[in-house]
C-alpha cells in the first residue's frame, strides 16, 4: 500500500468515527434489508473472475453483520441468490451456490447470529436445503441478530407461495373458499409471508448505484426507506453503512399520514 492509499484509509476512518459519534442509536433501523449487488463487476475491475467476486462480496458478510451489531440492528435479510440467478450459466452459477453454502455454515458456526431462510426451498439443491435446515437448528438458540438468507427469493414468487400456503392452511381447516374470501386481510397474508411473525424492514440498501428493488421483499417493504449506494458491494465500507444510518435517521417516515 503507497502513502497516498494510507492516507486515504486514515482520512476515511478518521471521517466514519465523526459520523459514528454523531449517530443516534435511537433512530437506527431495527430490520435492514440488503441488496448485495455488484460482485461480478467489481471482479471485473479487478481483473478477477466472477468466482472470485462473489468469493469477496461472501467475505464482507460477516464484517457488516458487525457493524450491524454495534449499531443495535436486531434484524438483517442478506439477498444472497434470486430465482431469476438461476438462470445464470451452470459454470458460474454451480461455483455461486457453493459459495452461498459457504456462507451458511460460517454465519451459523460464528455463534452470534440467528440464521433463518427466507426462499423457495424447493428450487435448491438437496445439500444447500440440508445445510439451511441444519444451520437453523444450530442457530435457534442464539440471541443475536436475526439474520435471514434469501437464497431462491424472489418477491412475486414469495407472494405466490403465501397465497398456496393460505389456501392449503384454509382446506385443512375444512374452510370454504366463500368462507375465506370474507375473512382474508393484509394481516392473513403477512401470516403466510417466509418473514411470518418479523418485523418488516424499516431501511434497504443497494449497492452498486443501480437504483430499483428487483422483487426484493415487494410486500414486506411498502413502508421502508431505500438507501442506493455507488460502491460495489465487495468494496462497501463501515462509512459507507454508517452514511446510510445517517440518511435514514434524517428523514421522517410518514406511513402515507
């Protein structure tokens, strides 16, 4: 690392303590939603492979899950592998799910966070299903953050599968159709949602600069402020999290009133 990089660390950390010591906790989002997006063109920059890209974006995981904890964060939803991600070639998307597997097992043998899936389980191969079941398991105990893996997450698909899941929940109940009809709600379906019984995001951020939602958490996010980010998710730094804190904390949520 030349001078003027050191210089440039030291500037940015000196900056992210300021910003830090102006933060106030009682205005920190409870439930941050993350699209984690950038990885292959980061890579790209670099000269790397994809492989090697989502290997870097993987890596950052645990370190914002820190800063989460530091911050008084309780929950986090990691967009980790979309159902349109399955389209991907089968050379970069087999290398993809084994980094994501990965992923699962470092966060449930970390000890500090509660690992919950959040997906269609039934596009996943048989070892990541056995992997989210057991880390789940291994988690279930923990106090810390919650942290949700939407891995096979897609929003409509989300959506879909909570109406299936009424229905089915409705016919073993022996409820009529008619019946259902006048009872469902807003709260009904939430019931059915894969965050059933969670709070819904109050802040999502995305990197990369792109600036749209994708289908991620399209229910769960009526009411959520959004955070867009230039920086690649790979190269997304503790300043970077605590300037969208800071963003959050200035605006004043209204809930349609």
């Amino acid at each position: 690392m030349n001078l003027r990089d050191k210089l440039r660390g030291l500037l940015v950390g000196l900056y992210a303590r300021r910003v830090e010591g102006h933060l106030d906790h009682a205005q920190v989002p409870k439930h941050i939603g993350v699209i984690m997006d950038g990885n292959r063109r980061w890579a790209k920059a670099a000269g790397s492979t994809a492989a090697q890209g989502h290997r870097a974006g993987a890596d950052k995981i645990e370190e914002f899950l820190g800063w989460c904890s530091e911050t008084d964060v309780e929950v986090v939803t990691l967009w980790l592998l979309s159902t349109d991600n399955f389209d991907r070639p089968q050379e970069e998307l087999v290398p993809l799910l084994g980094i994501i597997e990965d992923v699962v097992r470092t966060l449930a043998a970390d000890g500090r966070w509660r690992v919950h899936h959040v997906g269609a389980t039934d596009l996943l191969p048989d070892g990541m299903r056995r992997t989210l079941k057991e880390a789940e398991e291994a988690t279930a105990h923990v106090e810390g953050i919650l942290v949700n893996v939407a891995i096979g997450y897609g929003g409509r698909q989300e959506i879909a599968d909570a109406v299936r899941s009424m229905l089915l929940d409705a016919r073993e109940k022996g409820t009529s159709l008619e019946d259902l009809a006048d009872t469902v709600d807003v709260d009904m379906i939430g019931r059915h949602l894969y965050t059933s019984a969670q709070p819904d995001p109050d802040l999502v951020i995305r990197t990369s600069g792109e600036q749209r939602l994708s289908g991620f958490m399209l229910w769960q996010t009526a009411h959520s402020e959004y955070y867009f980010c230039e920086v690649f998710w790979p190269a997304f730094r503790k300043v970077d999290f605590l300037r969208a804190l800071r963003d959050y904390a200035a605006r004043h949520r209204r809930y349609g009133g």
